[in-house]
C-alpha cells in the first residue's frame, strides 16, 4: 500500500499544464519514434542485414517476425506497468517505462549484424530480445500517459488533452522518418547499410534524457492521489480489474482494433507497396544492384517509388494525421466518444473498400489515399487516450486500459503486416484484398461501439471499484 504521509494538498492538482502537455507528449513521441525507426529498419535493411535467405520474401517476413516480437511482450508490459502504476502511482511507472524503452532501443544501434562472422546465430537473437525489452516498456508507456494528461485535465476537457500524448505518434513519425530521409541524402547506399542504419537508434538517447528530466519533476496525478487518500490502492490490480472489469477490457480491445489496424497499414504496409518495384524486370534490376538473390516466382510487384520519395509522401501524410488528432478532442468533447469514433469507424469501412481505384490511379491517387487515411487516423487515433481509460474506475486504470490496448496491439497490429503482405501476394500485387481487411476490422469495431456506452460524463477522478 502506496504512503498517503507523503502526499501533499491529495485532492489539488499540482502539475502545471504546460508540463503536463509536455511529459505526456515526449514519452509518446520517443515510443513512436522508437517504433518508427524499428518498422523502418525491419522493411529496409533489417531483411539482409540480421535474416541473410534464399530470397527477398523470406528475408522480409523473418525481419517482420521480429518485428511482431513486440508484441507477444506489450501485454506482458501492460500487467507489470499496469500493477505498479495502480500501486506505486503514475509519476514512476512511466520513469521505468521510459528508460525500459529507451535503453532497449539504444542497444539496437550498437548490435552486430548476421553478416559479420561468429553472429550469424547471435545476432538476430539479440535483436529479437532487445525488441521484447522494446515492447515491455510499451506496454506500460501508452496508458500511463494518457492516465497523466487525463487524470491532470479540467472538467469537459479530459479527450482534449487526451489528444496531446496522441500527437506522439505523427511526430515520432516525423522525426524518425526525416532522420532516415538526411543519412539516406548524405551517405551512399553501402554505407548506409554498413553502419548509417544505426544513427537513428543511438540518436533516440538524447530523446530519453530530455523525456525523464521532465517526469522526474512531475507530482503525482490528483485521481491517483485520491486513491491513496482513501486508502483504496488495490493489492492486486490485475485480478481485480478481470474479476471486475473484464467485459470493459473486452470492450477496450475491439474498440481499439481497427484503429491498430489501419496505423500499421498505412505504415508498414504501404512502405513495403510503395517501395517494391512495379516489374519483373525492374525487380530484377534493384536486386542485381544491391548484391542480392532475386527469384521472380516469388516476386510480388508494388508501386515501384523511390525509398525517399515515397518516404516523404508519408509525412505529408502524417502532417495530416497530427492535425486531425487534434481536432478530434474537441469533437469529441461535444458529440461524445462512442457517436464520433462511430461516424469515423464507418468512414473507416468505406475507405477500405475504396483502395483499388484509389492506389490505381496513379500520384494523384497514392496521395489522396495517404492523405485520407492518416486523417482518419488522426479522428479515430485522438479520442483514445481520454476513452479507454473512462472504462475503468481509478484504483485500476492504469492496468485496464493498458491491457486493453496491448491486447488490441496484438489482434489488430502484430499480425497486420503478415496478413498484408500475404493478401497482397494472393491477389497478384493488387491491394484489394488488404482493404478489404481493414473494412473487416472497421466492421468489428464499429458493432462494438454501437453496443457501447457514452463515458464523457462519468466522475473521472473520484471514481473506484469496489
């Protein structure tokens, strides 16, 4: 049981807005860019770097393996981030998130390559490890910043600053793509591979020593501190909130999932599409330029773009993303969370199903179909952080909606990438298919939310279960 001697004024805030904004907002921005860098790395150089193979599928899908590694381990994160940040408070849990995250990511740019003699075995075990401990620092990192800007909120105003810790997500992805678009402009490809793939790695560290100068100063969060007052800090969270809240996580989970399923399309996916030549023959050509085996029976074409070009057609893209994050606090402060993300998801569905004509028509239409999906992104991505953690009452917030988000991770984001890549090849190169799974998953969430209740109005802070 936390000491409540401690704490001082228990039911007065005592974080400044402005730190509040900033603490959650860098966390959130290390962790995206953190993933951003890794999806970056795992289609780029990660396939013939750590998975040397017969051909460039194989190599592509064991580097995404690796990729999925994290998240087998976001849950495992949410149950151990969640217990302490229920038990401990907000304020410390997210210190050893962050630097749990941090390190692991430090030591991805320091780790030899299968390439290099003796590590042919090692190497990739390493990388898959320091992407579990990449993942256990995930699992809690979400949660406890949204529980830091929602649970420090004004009354009406809990999905607006919710979007703040959103906002990380197009601005990690922003950051750690520019990082890759400058060494990919100033070093030659070879040296790009040799070593300029490790910069944006080592440079996450100066990112982690800004991000935990700022949390050290934080004061715990006035529901937390509540908590402790009344002396009502659960032993166990996890069991509590399953033995209570469980059809909350459920909820949580598929309300989350198409949301998961539509980032990691619209990231990893159309990286892969954009960037894998459009011909046999022109597949054959980059294969033979960068010293790899090529196989045309199991070529699958793409949208044969420029590695920077269609790097920067991202972060058009994403500029997009982070203004509709924004936007959507305030819509959903006035319409509610569950008929907002209602309107959104069914957008969602339809947009899905819009992919053929969209990627088929050419510039125009690969701009229009990134533009629309990442402001749908934005819409849907920005009311979370205030919605799933109103499903659970105070004393076990942290653990449920960490649970409930990590779990979505799993079902709707660790096997996009396999399903895409698979669905894309089954349909000859074609991305029907793969919109026809993101109108799927829009489907699943959308049902959930129409059984849903509204949380916008419950108490927030004094909030407990029994």
């Amino acid at each position: 049981m936390a000491d409540a001697s401690v704490i001082t004024e228990p039911t007065k805030p005592a974080n400044s807005r402005g730190r509040v904004i900033f603490a959650s907002l860098i966390g959130t921005s290390i962790e995206f860019y953190d993933f951003y860098i890794y999806a970056t790395a795992a289609v780029l150089v990660f396939p013939r770097l750590f998975f040397p193979a017969e051909n460039e599928a194989a190599q592509l899908l064991a580097s995404l393996a690796t990729f999925g590694v994290a998240f087998v381990a976001r849950p495992i994160g949410s149950i151990l981030f969640g217990h302490f940040g229920d038990r401990v408070g907000r304020k410390t849990t997210l210190v050893a998130s962050l630097l749990t995250m941090g390190v692991a990511t430090v030591l991805i740019g320091c780790l030899p390559t299968a390439v290099t003699p003796g590590w042919e075995i090692a190497a990739p075990a390493l990388l898959a490890i320091m992407r579990f401990c990449q993942g256990l620092g995930l699992g809690g990192e979400w949660s406890g910043a949204a529980l830091l800007a929602t649970e420090n909120a004004p009354a009406g105003k809990r999905a607006i600053y919710g979007t703040f810790p959103q906002l990380g997500a197009p601005i990690g992805f922003i950051l750690a793509n520019t990082v890759f678009i400058v060494i990919n402009a100033t070093l030659p490809p070879e040296d790009f591979e040799a070593f300029g793939w490790r910069i944006p790695f080592l440079l996450s560290a100066i990112l982690v020593i800004v991000g935990l100068y700022v949390r050290l100063k934080l004061i715990e969060t006035p529901a937390f501190t509540k908590v402790v007052e009344r002396n009502e800090v659960v032993r166990l969270p996890l069991g509590r909130v399953f033995r209570h809240n469980w059809r909350q996580i459920v909820q949580g989970t598929l309300i989350m999932f198409a949301t998961y399923v539509l980032f990691y399309l619209m990231t990893t996916f159309t990286l892969t599409y954009g960037t894998t030549a459009s011909t046999v023959e022109a597949g054959a050509a980059a294969a033979e330029a960068a010293g790899r085996p090529f196989d045309p029976d199991a070529f699958v074409p793409g949208l044969g773009y420029l590695r920077n070009d269609f790097l920067w057609m991202l972060i058009v893209g994403v500029v997009f993303f982070g203004i509709f994050t924004l936007v959507a606090g305030p819509l959903a402060e006035r319409f509610g969370r569950k008929w907002m993300l209602t309107a959104v998801t069914a957008a969602i569905v339809v947009f899905g199903l819009l992919w053929v004509p969209l990627f088929g028509a050419g510039f125009p239409g690969v701009m229009v179909t990134l533009i629309l999906g990442f402001t749908l992104m934005g819409l849907t991505f920005g009311p979370m952080a205030a919605f799933l953690p109103e499903l659970f009452p105070a004393n076990v917030r942290y653990t449920g909606s960490a649970i409930a988000y990590n779990l979505s991770s799993v079902l709707g984001a660790a096997p996009a990438p396999f399903i895409a890549v698979a669905l894309w090849g089954a349909a000859d190169g074609s991305p029907v298919l793969v919109g026809v799974f993101l109108a799927a998953a829009g489907v699943v969430t959308l049902v959930t939310l129409l059984l849903s209740k509204d949380t916008s109005e419950q108490d927030y802070v004094g909030t407990t279960s029994a």
